[in-house]
C-alpha cells in the first residue's frame, strides 16, 4: 500500500510537469548497475574484512526525465537490487528504491543529482528449520516465515555522465542521515539508457 | 533461450546464508528500547562486575546500534537491582517444566541482564560453552526479558579470552536475548564459536536485526506504517513494475493527444 502511495505522489509531480506545457516531459530510461549496500560496515569473512571493495549485486530499474527549468530536472525512479537466490535460501531479500532526484546540469554531459529515496528492505522468510552447531552440541534453529519490509528514507547525491542516450552514474544513500550512531552508506552504478517520449 | 538461462544463472546464482530465528514464533521485543544490564549481585572470577558492564556500551555500539535499516535501540543500563539466584540458579525457558523441575531457578526479568553463574547444568557441565542466553519472561509472542549467563565455572575459557573477544561473546549473546539464533555464515556475530577478528555485524546479522526490528519510517507524515504480510514480494515487485510502465505510457499518450490538439 505504501508503495502504490508512494507511485502515486511520483505520477502527480509527473503530472503536474506534465501541465507545465507539452515538451515538459522529455522522456523515460532504463538503467542496469550494481548496488552495494552498508559500504564498509559489513564484516565479509571470519578475518575481520570489512565490505570495502565492489561487490556485485545486480539491480535494475526504471524513470522518467521531468525539465524543471534550464538547468534543473525532476527525476522519479524506481530501482530494485535483484534477490540472491539458491536451492538452499529460506529468505528472500529484495531491496527496493523509490527514489525523488533533482538533476543541475553542470555542462551538457554532466549531472549533479540530490534527493531521497524510500529504501526498502524486503525479506520475505519461508519457514523451516536448521539444526546448528550450539556450543559442544547441535540445536535447532527457526527460519522465518513472515515478510517483512523496513522502509527507511535517504538522502541521495550523485554524479552522472551522459554520452548520446547513455549515462554512467553513481548514486549514493545515506541511512539515518540525522543519527550519527546508526547512520550507514550504501551505493550503486548504473548504466542508463535513455529514451525521448 | 539458452543466452536467457546464461544471464539468469549469473544474476540469481550466487551463494547466500540465512539468519535464523531462536524460536518458532519469531519472538522480539516489544519495546524499541531495550536496557542491557549487569546484574547488580553478580560475582565473576575472571572480571569484576565493573569490568563486565564496561564491555556493555562496546557491544552494543559497535554491533546492533550500528543498524540504520533496524529501529532496536539498546541501552547501557549499567547495573540492575539484585537477580535472585543469578550466580548459581538454573536458566529455564518459561514452558519448560522440566527444566524448572530441576531446582533453584532464576526467576523471570525485565530488559537483559548479564550475569556469572556456576550451575553447570546451565552449560551442559562444559567449561568449553562461553555463555547461554534465555530469554526467559514473555508477554504473548513478545520477549519482555532475557538472561545471559556467563560461564563461571572453574576452568572456564572465557576468562582466557581477550577484553575484545569477551565483548564478542557479550555482543553474540545480545543477540541470542533479542531472538536471533545462529548463522552458518562465519562472517557473521551469529556464528556459534568465536573469529579471529570481529570488527563489524555480518550481513546476516543484518539482516535478522532488520527483518525483527524493521524501521517503519512514516515519510515526513504522508504516510502510515508498514504491516507485517504473508503478501511474496515477487508479487509486489511485479505490482510496482507494471505501475512505473502503466504510468509511463499514461504519460506518453497523454503527450501525444496534447500535441495533437495544439497542431
């Protein structure tokens, strides 16, 4: 439900450019990258390596390019970072975005983004048990069995260069902007087609 | 077909452990903050009472605190009042019987509370178990309290640990107390024996915290709280994609009849 409340704030300011006049809408894109979530706050291995260098975690993705004025543009998106899946999972992971961008134009092949996103963490759990190792004996242990999303809102800055209909672009997240203790960064890199309406 | 395979193998194919719940019933606390205390009569052989509540704040801060996608707050609650039998008591469940059956027991607390105990029963009579957690006080499905045992046994390894790894088994034990079991990934806090170095939370633990704990931010007012579904998310995602391209082609036609009438 939030998530159609949400879709449906993007459509009325897509609207409402929409109105400005006909050429408001300049069109829509497609954008495939990875996504990185928690840069650097994750333990990866038994050694103490934190998640500091690229990891791949496929995420695609769809928006539309709204002109403002000359040099500002409104950019509703919405991303998701694909689930990892094996024979074995019992959680299902997805991390969707909701993203609002404000595009400047610096020059024609670069673009300074800011905004927020509703980040959501989905984790769609299907039950069962495992039996664990607990101290010197084994125990069993509960996957869980609900779906449940936390929803945070981001502050989002990025980069983005433009050549004919593509862009590269990396974009940021910041987690719990006003909690210093909690506050975490996450990023993604995309590739962007774009396409004129 | 075969290029479709090749791209879905690539993108889906890739490893991935699961957190694990300590209870079938997904049990967390009710409360997003939760007060983390010594309990006040505990006597330790490896460290002083002062010693235990300073590894407090470390445990939590560097590890479940850190969490920006889970609303748990833990607190530093320094010491508690006296726990009746904390040092030598049995840890029971509430629901078990037999466990209670066996003798003088710790009786149900409030938050978590940390102590040194040397029934050996509570660790199957091993000085090689570190710690046990129980959460042993429910409201419904909600944890209202849980105990963590240190072992105090004489012999025990705990007290051959270093600070920072004490503050490991403390932090694992939390998370035992919150209702997370055990991880298969190594990388995780979840793990069931001690790492080399412990620096961070795994994804795992992350993850768990998260799915327990979920944030449920209300953007600025616009809207309400997220409920828990059994709705998959395949769905959903399916749901929000045909959206964007319903809305996308809305908003295309729309162009196309606007200029059609300003020709």
């Amino acid at each position: 439900m939030k998530t159609l409340t949400f879709l449906t704030i993007l459509l009325s300011f897509s609207c409402w450019g929409q109105i400005k006049g006909p050429d408001s809408i300049d069109g829509w894109q497609l954008h495939f990258g990875t996504h990185a979530q928690n840069f650097n706050d994750v333990q990866t291995n038994s050694s103490g390596q934190l998640n500091d260098t690229f990891e791949f975690n496929p995420t695609i993705g769809a928006g539309l390019n709204i002109p403002l004025t000359t040099n500002w543009k409104f950019l509703p998106e919405m991303s998701w970072v694909l689930p990892k899946l094996n024979e074995d999972s019992r959680i299902i992971k997805n991390i969707f975005f909701f993203r609002a961008d404000f595009a400047y134009t610096l020059l024609d092949w670069l673009w300074l983004r800011a905004g927020t996103s509703f980040a959501i963490l989905n984790q769609h759990g299907r039950g069962g048990k495992a039996t664990l190792n607990n101290g010197n004996e084994t125990s069993e242990f509960y996957y869980p069995d609900e779906n449940h999303s936390s929803v945070n809102n981001t502050l989002d800055l990025g980069v983005e260069l433009l050549y004919d209909k593509w862009s590269l672009r990396l974009q940021t997240y910041t987690y719990q902007v006003f909690k210093e203790e909690s506050r975490q960064i996450s990023y993604s890199l995309f590739l962007t087609r774009y396409w004129d309406l | 077909m075969k290029k479709i395979l090749l791209f879905g193998l690539i993108i889906f194919a890739t490893s991935s452990f699961a957190f694990t719940l300590n209870n079938n019933f997904g049990a967390a606390f009710k409360s997003k903050t939760v007060n983390v205390q010594v309990a006040g009569n505990s006597n330790c052989s490896s460290v002083t009472p002062e010693e235990l509540a300073s590894m407090i704040g470390p445990a939590i801060d560097d590890f479940w605190n850190r969490v920006s996608t889970s609303s748990l707050r833990l607190k530093d609650g320094g010491f508690s009042g006296p726990i009746a039998n904390i040092s030598n008591g049995i840890l029971c469940p509430p629901t078990d019987s037999d466990c209670i059956g066996q003798g003088t027991t710790i009786p149900p607390v409030k938050g978590i509370i940390i102590g040194c105990n040397t029934n050996g029963s509570n660790f199957s009579s091993s000085s090689a178990v570190l710690a046990v957690t129980v959460p042993n006080h429910f409201s419904g499905n909600a944890i209202v309290g849980a105990v963590i045992l240190i072992n105090d046994i004489p012999g025990n390894i705990f007290s051959q640990l270093s600070r920072n790894e004490q503050i490991s088994v403390i932090a694992h034990e939390i998370g035992h107390a919150i209702g997370l079991g055990h991880s298969k990934d190594d990388a995780a806090l979840m793990y069931y024996r001690t790492v080399d170095h412990r620096e961070r939370l795994g994804q795992d633990d992350i993850d768990g915290v998260s799915y327990l704990y979920p944030v449920k931010m209300d953007a600025c007012g616009l809207m309400g709280t997220i409920e828990e579904t059994k709705t998959p998310p395949f769905f959903t995602t399916v749901g929000a994609l045909l959206l964007m391209i319903l809305m996308s082609e809305c908003l295309r036609l729309f162009k196309r009849a606007k200029r059609s009438a300003t020709l």
